[in-house]
C-alpha cells in the first residue's frame, strides 16, 4: 500500500529522517561531542549529495536518495541542537536588577501571575550588560501586578536561575519544555521589588494582537456573555482559556471533545472550509482567479491569527494551512499527504521544536489517519439516503481522526473517552455553526441592533453545546483513566494499526496473520513491562517543596501517604507524582495527616512504623533538649522544615542510619545539616538535590 508507494510522496522521504534528526538532537543535546559530529556529518552529506549528483550516473541513483536522507538527518539534528543552544543562558546566583520587557499577558494564578518576559539588559556596580534571553517570570500577586500588560517595561530585582527539574520519578521535564520554547530562565519577583518604567510602552506586533484580542472578549462582555458561555466562546474563537473552570475543562475531557477547547487545526480548518466556499466563484476565472483566491486566503488567516493574538498553536495551524493555500495557487491538489509533508517539513525547519509540542502531533496526525484511512472505513458500510450518507461520513472521518489520535491522546493524558463518537457526531456540526455565526456576529460590529439579536442565537448555541457535553460525561463509562503507555508501546500500537489497515485494504490471509503475530508480541511486550513495574512494599520521600510526606507502599497496590504539615501542598504533590502512581499501577492513597494504628501501618508522635522500618519526620522542635538512656533506633530520619536544633541533639534520643533531608528546608539549614552528616560520618540524602528516593523493604 502506502510503503510500496512512498516514491510519489517525495516530501514525506524528506520529513520521517528530519523527524528522526530533530529527536536525536533533542535527546542528545547535553552530550558535549554531539554539535560538533552534527557539523561534520552535515558538512560530509552536503558534500556527498552534490558530488552525486553531478556524476549523473542513473546506477548510483539510490546512493543520491541515501545521502539526502541522511543530510536531512544531520539537518534536523543541527536544527534542534541550535534551538536549544540559543535557549542556554547563564545567570548570577544572587538577586540583580533586571530591565525586562512583558512579552505576553500576565496570567493569574494561584499567589503569583505568571508572565513572559524578554530580559533586555542586567545592571550591577559595574555597569549594564545586554542579555536578549526570554524569562517566565512570577509576580507575587498585588493591585500593581494587575495592572501590567503586554508591552510594559519594568525593572525588576530578582534572582533568576536556569530552569531545572524536581528530578521526582516519571515528572514532566518541565524544564526541557521551556527550552525548546526557548525560555532561558525563571525568576519570582515580589512586591515592591519591581517597578514600571515611565515612557515606556513598547507597542510590537505581538502587544497590539494582544490588545486586539483584549478587545473582543471585552465586546462579547458588552453583549451579555457571562460564566461558561462567554469562556467556550472565546476559546473557540480566539483561543482564550484564562475563563475556563476546571469543571468544564473535565467535562470537555470526559466527554472527548477537549479538542475544541484548543484553537488549532479544527477550527482554522472551518475557517479555511468557509473563506474557500465563499470565494470559489472568483477562482472559476482561471490561473489568475485562483492566484487571488489564494492571496485572499492568506490575507484574511493572519488576518484571524492576528485578532487571535498570534498565539503559538493558531500560528502553527495557519502556517499549515496557508502552504495548503499557496499549494492550490500553483494547481496542486490542495489536501494530500505530500501537501501535508511540505507543511510539517517546513514548519519544523522554521522551529524544529514544534515537533514536540501535542498540539502539532495531535494535528498532522488527525489529518494524516484521515487521508489515509477514513475511505476503507467509509467503504465498510454501504449507505443509500443522503442524511445517512452525511451521518455516515462524519462518523467516518471521526473514527479515523480517533484511531489515528488515540495512542498520543492514551500517551498524554492517560485517558480515553468511551462516547466519542456520539459527542462529535453533534458537537462538530454545532461548534461549526457557532463558529459561523460567531464570524457573522463580529462583522455586525456597525449594526448594533442585528449584532445583539446574532448574540442572542449564539448563546442559546452554547448553552446546548455545554449542556449536551455535560450530559455526555455523566453517561455510564464515559470514560477509562488511569491507562500508562510507555513510548515504545505508542510506536509498536501505530505499526500494528498501519499494518491491520494494510490488511483491510487487500484482504491477505498472510497479512492478516502478521497483523495477529504483532498484537500478540504488543500484549507480551506490555505484560512483560506490567510485571517489571509491578507494586513493591517500600517508602518513597518526593521532593515537592512545601509538602513533606512519606509514602507507603504495599505490593497489591494499597499504599498510606502520610502529610507532615497541616498546610501541605497535597494538590501540586498528587500532580507531579500522578504519572509515577500510574505506571506502577497503584490505588488512590489513603492520606494518613494525624497518629492512627492500622494492621500494616502506625504512626505515633510523627514517627512512622512500617514492614519493620521506623521513620521519625523531624518538622518541629519537640525532641529538642531531650535524651533517654537508650536511645531509639530508626531508620530514617528525615529532617523538615520547623527544627531549629542541630543533629547531635536528635543522637541523644534517636539512633539512626540515614538522613534525609526535606525540600522545605532553606539553603542556609540545608547546608549546614550536609556539614553535620558528613562531620559525623552519616549516610545522607538531599531530595532537593537528588529527586525523589524510593527504599524497597
């Protein structure tokens, strides 16, 4: 099938080598020998590719095709690692003034709002030193900070350091992701240690699309838009999320329709669909007709981008669309696999670390299955009424998107949404409408009178769609969570869907048995996996700044956390360790925050029995000034914030074999506890250095 055919799509032999060089200089990014093999290799490939093909001999034609995949590699590989190279920075340890540009809209979060901001020049005694890398920025949260937007300049005090991991088992490489966004560091920035610059208001192309899209949302206020409405609204439209509770974000996954949230592919697509309706009838004049309709396209998408914001995921979805445009202005098919190769491969030559970002995988993907599959699955059912021929083949097309999707969307989210097709057999067809008449509401702006009545109809049109989705979630088995893939499954799942579509496509009893002898080496593949990562009885401490706790685990998958603190950050805990739990399989934790007696667990006076092993968390100063005669053997001691005292009291009272050392505690106390242990000859472990820590028992 498609394999046998790969040479009439000349891009995509082009796009999978730059794809696999994007991810080798990614991956290896840190290794000091990488850059410079890349250079060589490129430089040796170049070479190669035009020696080649000046030797015009027709029996070295494969060699030619070998060396420009390899000098794709090498390309995508040297691409990556510039990326990332332009994102390293390094900053003073102690806290200097900064003058910083806010590059986007501040975003409130929690105690702070969070910002980005282009770090211009750093000043000290001896002078200012130009900087020009981008920083996310935390300000502590006040009526000033409110106030900011994008295009203010300030001056800032603030310590800003590198961005770094927690290092905790199975966390998100936050800080990798803000590389390839190429963010160079993050600082916290607190009241009064920063001011406004008078004057200065940098108004660039990117602070006046912010504005822009300040103003719509400011205009659907002025027409009656409130609470849920008016946020589905704006995230369909010009993809603001800041109004979305983390109810209807849980409903829109449950439901699986969380894609429409997201202003990308889907709906610039509509928009592409609706801008080519309405101007078909200027490309009926020929060449040139077809030119204007394509000038007119491209126009009138950034024209969309722009009101948008120019935010990264519609920027990259009107990218892709615009080369499908300019694709049909020199009379190639508009939609088609190799269409589809020259956007990715272009895109990722402008900003090779797209590839990482879900939005632009989930995208190619879902058009890509689409084109490939959604025929043979449309052919499977013969239809005789138009309606149900319409039905019939929105059905097709969201069966394909979803097998295409569905092992990234088990990947990242770990979750799969049972009633899929119900919900976007109605929602796609209403977010159509709206969206439409969303268009049709903004360009009444002049006519008041008609422009209310428009909103009108557009809320009714939410509410059905909020309503319907909520009702979608509360259906039986909405939806199965808690599901792990590990990468290699996620490759091995796409060969074995590819290979039972190649088998549907002729019918083959030889390619139906290869098709079984893979799901049958996935499912031996996954079990083996499944029993290596299989629940053990140990402790594991995290390293999760704020919330010291210990955590007991039970090999059948029963595990006890236990808080320390009454005001513990439980929430950022369960969210950085959620992965770690699910791929070993683990129930929900009984949480455990005062003494208790259970069969496999007590805790008395804050110090933890369990399997045989004694934990005592030291988070105040009770045993301070305290000594018996013999002293009480633990294991672990594990030190927090609120001790005061210093490690020799705690001898008189405690024997122990390892110290760990909590997040919570300050630099000062943290370093001057390492000094003791190592003084005094004790094992020790920082998890602030270290990361999460597991003991098997």
């Amino acid at each position: 099938m498609f394999l046998y055919n790969v040479h009439r799509y000349p891009f995509i032999r082009l796009l999978i080598p730059w794809i696999a060089g994007v991810f080798c200089g990614d991956h290896f990014f840190d290794r000091s020998w990488a850059p410079l093999c890349g250079i060589l290799f490129f430089g040796f490939f170049a070479a190669l590719s035009f020696a080649l093909y000046f030797l015009k001999r027709y029996s070295l034609r494969w060699c030619f095709g070998v060396v420009i995949s390899a000098l794709c590699f090498t390309g995508g590989w040297l691409g990556m690692t510039g990326q990332l190279q332009q994102a390293v920075c390094s900053f003073p340890k102690e806290e200097t003034v900064y003058r910083v540009l806010i590059t986007d809209a501040p975003q409130p979060k929690e105690h702070t709002y969070l910002c980005q901001a282009l770090l211009k020049e750093r000043r000290d005694t001896t002078g200012i030193y130009p900087i020009g890398h981008t920083a996310v920025l935390y300000l502590q949260q006040d009526s000033s900070a409110s106030r900011l937007k994008s295009g203010d300049e300030l001056l800032i005090s603030a310590r800003i350091s590198p961005p770094l991991n927690n290092r905790n088992f199975d966390e998100f490489d936050y800080a990798r992701f803000l590389m390839r966004k190429g963010i160079s560091g993050t600082g916290y920035v607190a009241s009064g240690k920063w001011i406004k610059c008078d004057g200065m208001n940098n108004f660039d192309l990117k602070s006046v699309a912010s504005s822009c899209r300040r103003n719509v949302v400011s205009l659907y206020q002025e027409l009656g838009f409130i609470g849920d409405e008016l946020a589905v609204l704006s995230a369909l439209t010009i993809g603001d999320k800041t109004e979305l509770s983390d109810s209807v974000r849980e409903s829109y996954s449950v439901a699986g329709a969380s894609h429409i949230l997201a202003l990308s592919g889907l709906h610039i697509g509509l928009l592409y669909t609706m801008l080519f309706f309405i101007l078909k009838p200027i490309a009926r004049r020929g060449n040139i007709g077809r030119c204007v309709r394509s000038v007119f396209l491209l126009v009138l998408l950034w024209t969309f981008a722009f009101f948008t914001g120019l935010s990264p995921s519609v920027v990259r979805s009107v990218s892709m669309f615009s080369i499908l445009a300019m694709a049909d202005m020199v009379g190639r098919e508009p939609l088609s696999l190799n269409t589809l190769a020259v956007a990715a491969w272009l895109m990722l030559f402008c900003n090779p670390a797209w590839l990482f970002d879900v939005g632009f995988q989930l995208s190619f993907l879902a058009v890509a299955s689409i084109l490939l599959i959604q025929k043979p699955i449309y052919h499977l059912i013969t239809v005789k009424s138009r309606i149900g021929k319409y039905v019939w083949g929105l059905m097709s097309v969201s069966i394909a998107a979803q097998i295409g999707t569905a092992p990234l969307v088990l990947f990242y989210f770990s979750r799969f949404s049972v009633h899929f097709l119900l919900t976007n057999l109605v929602v796609i067809p209403l977010i159509t409408i709206i969206l439409y008449a969303a268009v049709v509401m903004l360009l009444l702006t002049p006519f008041s009178w008609l422009q209310i009545g428009v909103a009108g109809g557009v809320k009714k049109l939410l509410e059905g769609l909020n309503f319907f989705v909520r009702w979608v979630e509360q259906l039986p088995y909405a939806s199965i969570d808690g599901i792990w893939l590990y990468q290699s499954e996620v490759l091995g799942i796409y060969i074995v869907i590819a290979l039972l579509t190649y088998y549907f496509m002729n019918r083959r009893y030889r390619n139906l048995q290869i098709c079984l002898f893979s799901i049958l080496l996935m499912g031996t593949y996954h079990a083996t996996l499944y029993w290596q990562d299989r629940p053990q009885t140990s402790l594991v401490f995290y390293n999760v700044r704020g919330c010291p706790a210990v955590h007991c685990i039970k090999s059948d998958g029963q595990s006890w956390i236990n808080y320390m603190d009454t005001l513990s950050n439980e929430k950022r805990l369960k969210h950085i360790t959620a992965n770690y739990w699910k791929r070993h399989h683990l129930l929900p934790p009984q949480e455990i925050t005062a003494d208790c007696r259970h069969a496999e667990l007590n805790r008395q006076q804050q110090i933890i029995s369990y399997h045989g092993c004694r934990v005592c968390v030291i988070n105040d100063n009770r045993w301070r000034n305290k000594s018996t005669v013999s002293p009480l053997y633990i294991q672990y001691l594990y030190l927090c914030k609120g001790y005061d005292g210093h490690l020799e009291e705690l001898a008189q009272v405690f024997s122990f074999s390892y110290v760990i050392l909590d997040a919570s505690l300050s630099e000062y106390r943290k370093h001057l506890l390492e000094s003791e242990c190592k003084k005094s000859s004790l094992r020790f472990i920082s998890l602030s250095d270290e990361g999460s820590v597991r003991f098997l028992l």
